[in-house]
C-alpha cells in the first residue's frame, strides 16, 4: 500500500508495506513488514525485519532480524543484524555494528560498528562510535564515550564523560567526572575517584557520608596466589617482628576526618 512500495520484490515473500517507497528496492528479502515513507527503502535481500517511522531503517541493504521504531531509527544501517531502536534517532549512524539494543531519543545515535551495547535514556551512549559491550541506563549515561568498552552505568549521567574502560557506576551522577581512568567503581550519588584519570578503585558514596555500616566488620583481600610464582618461606624471624612499631592515634577532625582511636604497625 503506497506509491513504490514493494515495487522491485521478485522473489521475496511475507512482505507488508504501507507507505511511499517502502521496501521499494527490495528484490529477495522476506518476512519484512514497514510502514512509514521510505521505511526499509534501499533494502534488497535483508530479512525478518520490521521497521516503523519516517525513513527508518531507509538504507538498510542485507541485515537480518533488525528492530526499528521512530523517526530515522536504524537510519543508516547497512549490513548489521539483530539490532532494536526505539526512539527518533535511535542507533540512527549504525552501519555494521550487531547485537545492539537502543531505547530513548539519540541512544547509540553515533554508533557505526560497536556490538552488543544496550542503552536506555535520553541520549545514553549517545558519542559511542565503536566501543563494545557498554551498558547505559539514564538520562545521559555515558553520554560522551566513544570507543572504549565494558563499562556500565545507571542513573542520570552516570559516567557522563567516561572515556576509559572497565569502569562501573551506580547513582545520579556517580563516576560522571572520570574521563581515562580505568577498573573504577563507583557507587553512590556523585560518587567519584581520586582523579579523573585514576585506575584500579572502588569508591563508597561522596564527601558527605559520615559512616559506613555493614554487619560484617572486617574486609579480606582478593586470594592473589593464581597471579604468584617462585613461591618461597621467609627467613624472617623474631628480630624482624620486634622491630615492627604498633602506634596509637586520634583523626585530626579539623581534616575533615572523624575523631577515633586507631592503631597501626610500621
């Protein structure tokens, strides 16, 4: 139903169009159904789609089982497969990437060949041109990374500005001041690492909390002993522990730090 829909099928079946120049080029695709002027107007032989909105999944040529919903949604698609957009705009400049899931205005709006990234919000990983496996969920979250990859972020622009790998973070705008830094956590409302470039930290919350409760009250490292060889008993004995120091201290609280009785060995 429409001028130029479906005008060029031959041999392609299953196909429901509505609207000028849907499916028009299609020529061996099948099981597509779009609606919407141009709507997987340049497809020829891609299958198991559907497309609704204005020119959405419009250049499409030979990607299998895509999603698209909204104005220009899966605009510039060419040969990626199992992508979904929902959302104007949504993965609007993605050419080869897969496995991606877009749900907002402008998510994954720059991604070109990045797979298996999954954005939800306005704008969430919305600069990402390559970079794999993120996960985004937020207004804005991770907003402005583009190739990096691994990285997760949930809250309102969660690692707004992340350009680094690896990086975790979880509240309103937990972790948005990393920009390079790598294996961060952080956890907690405007959360943030040492430094914008800082690697290999967990952080618990902001400059205001005051207290950290758990029923647990002792924290054990990670077993390392995998990452260990040449492994060998010390010579060490008596003489080296009486030189160790035990020490008694208060926090100055004029640093900001609560006043508590602490001990430490050196």
């Amino acid at each position: 139903m429409g001028i130029s829909s479906g005008n060029f099928t031959m041999t392609g079946t299953d196909n429901t169009v509505i609207g000028m120049n849907t499916l028009r080029s299609n020529t061996t695709g099948y099981q597509n159904t779009a609606m919407g002027l141009n709507a997987l107007g340049d497809n020829v032989s891609g299958s198991y789609m559907t497309a609704f909105g204005y020119k959405s999944l419009s250049s499409n040529y030979n990607g299998f089982y895509n999603t698209a919903l909204g104005y220009q949604t899966l605009f510039t698609n060419y040969g990626g497969s199992y992508n979904t957009a929902v959302g104007s705009w949504s993965l609007y400049n993605n050419t080869n990437g897969h496995s991606n899931t877009a749900l907002g205005m402008n998510t994954l709006s720059q991604n070109t060949t990045g797979i298996q990234n999954t954005a939800i919000g306005y704008s969430s990983l919305y600069a990402n041109f390559n970079g794999n496996n993120n996960t985004a969920m937020g207004f804005e979250s991770l907003r402005f990374t583009t190739t990096t990859s691994q990285n997760t972020a949930v809250g309102y622009r969660s690692l707004y500005n992340n350009q680094g790998n690896y990086n975790t973070a979880l509240g309103h705008n937990a972790g948005s001041t990393i920009t390079t830094g790598a294996n961060l956590t952080c956890i907690g409302i405007d959360a943030a690492p040492s430094t914008a470039t800082a690697i290999d930290q967990v952080t618990l919350g902001n400059g205001f909390v005051q207290s950290l409760r758990c029923n647990v009250q002792t924290i054990s490292s990670l077993s390392d002993a995998r990452d260990k060889k040449n492994i060998t008993d010390l010579t060490l004995g008596l003489d080296f522990l009486m030189k160790v120091k035990p020490r008694q201290f208060n926090w100055d609280k004029e640093n900001g730090m609560k006043e508590t009785n602490q001990t430490e060995a050196k």
